[in-house]
C-alpha cells in the first residue's frame, strides 16, 4: 500500500486560508499523501501554522526565516510560544538558516549567523530536529550545524555540490527533494548523489511545482516527484514511497 508524507509545506497565510486547509488535505489525501508537515517561517505565521495542527493530517515546524535577520536578532520569538498550549504540537524548529541569494550585505549575513546559532541552541535545549534553509550558502550552513547543532538536521530543498552532498552525508544529515525535481536538472543530481536512503520528498508548497502551470503547488502532486525518483533510482514505486515516508517519520518522530 502506497502511502506518502510531504515532510515541508507552507500551508498558511498568505497562501492559503485557515478555511481552504480542509480542501487541501482532502486533495492530498486522494493522492495517497496521509501527512503533511506545515511550516511557517516568520512570526506573522505561527499562530496560524499552530491552528493548522488540530488537522490530524498536519503536524507542524516553526523556525525564522534567515532574510528576517534585518530585524530579528534571536529565537525568542520561537521561544515565546511555549505559552500557547498547541505548542506540544511543534515537531521540529524550522526553517532557519542562511540565505546569500537574497542577502548580499556581508553585515546582513553576520546577522543571519547569529539568529541561525541561537535557532539551533533552542532546538538543542528542547530536543527537537533542525529544519534548514541554506538557499546559495551550503557549506557555511553546514559548517555550522557540525559545530553546534546536537539534535537530528533536515536540508530542506538543498541544492548544494557534491562536496557539500558528501558533507552532508557524513554528517547523517537528511535531504528533502521537492517536486520540481521533474523539471530542475541540479535537484535530480542532488537525489542521486545523496542516495534513497536519506530523502525525504517535499513540495514547499506553494512553491516548486513540478511544472510551470501548477499554481499555486499543494502536497497532493507529491506523488509526481516519488514516480520520477523511482525511475531514477530504478525501484518499484511502492518500494520508493516506503522509504521516503518511513525516513520522514524517523526524522520529525511521527
């Protein structure tokens, strides 16, 4: 029986309406895709992202997305919702990390640093995964999670070369492949060099559509990047879709 996890999504405001979620999860549920784990990455999200968690279908992450560094110095705003009693429902502290494809400014990307240190020092304290951003900065990501993260890191739509694929690997992290894999040459090479055994699949809804004219993109097309992999790493389809899915209940203990 095939049965699939969107393991990062953005299935919130802006994007989606609290009252749209429902409809989504129906979709996805039609396309065997039984979990989606929702993340919002700026504090103007959370309380949304931990209203999507009554779902049974979602489980939820909640990071700092690295471009807020400009105005955001800490996790507090992560730390502060320890109040909020749907908080037992965050599985990891994501996304955080780098950005150097919007950040140029080098004081800018200092700053990032320091939010993405004190982002994985939370996770450590509270004993949670690490979902990453590291969009055009790879290895200075990775350089500093084998310093200080201490807790179990996900390369959410990571894009790095073989050195930081290899790095990765040797640091037993996991890698998410997102649905345009069908339609980028770079993330196919980045599924191969990282083997099936540490993929997750992943739509980032809205974004990363596997192709061009689905807008915007919802878990329910999770199913399109399993048949490419398959075909890439030449296995059945089921055999495909049981790997992901039990690599990504491993990894955010669901």
């Amino acid at each position: 029986m095939i049965r699939y996890i969107d393991a990062h999504a953005h299935i919130l405001e802006p994007f989606f309406k609290l009252n749209e979620v429902k409809n989504v999860i129906t979709d996805a549920l039609s396309k065997d895709v039984i979990k989606i784990v929702n993340c919002a990455s700026d504090p103007s999200q959370f309380n949304n992202c931990l209203e999507t968690s009554k779902f049974d279908e979602i489980e939820i992450s909640i990071g700092l997305q690295p471009t807020l560094a400009d105005r955001i110095i800490n996790a507090d705003p992560i730390r502060e919702l320890s109040d909020n009693p749907l908080s037992k429902n965050i599985r990891a502290i994501g996304e955080v990390g780098l950005d150097y494809h919007w950040i140029k400014d080098e004081n800018l990307r200092d700053r990032q640093k320091v939010l993405f240190i004190d982002c994985i020092e939370l996770a450590n304290e509270q004993q949670i995964p690490l979902v990453i951003h590291s969009r055009k900065a790879e290895m200075d990501a990775l350089e500093i999670l084998s310093k200080h993260a201490q807790v179990p890191v996900l390369l959410h739509s990571f894009e790095g070369n073989l050195k930081a694929v290899e790095f990765a690997k040797e640091l037993e992290y996991k890698i998410t492949v997102p649905t345009n894999v069908v339609i980028r040459r770079n993330r196919r090479k980045v599924a191969v060099r990282a083997g099936i055994e540490n993929i997750l699949l992943e739509t980032d809804s809205p974004y990363c559509a596997p192709a061009d004219d689905i807008r915007p993109n919802t878990p329910s097309t999770i199913p399109i990047v399993a048949e490419k992999l398959a075909s890439i790493f030449e296995v059945e389809l089921e055999e495909l879709a049981r790997i992901t899915t039990n690599n990504t209940k491993n990894f955010y203990r669901i």
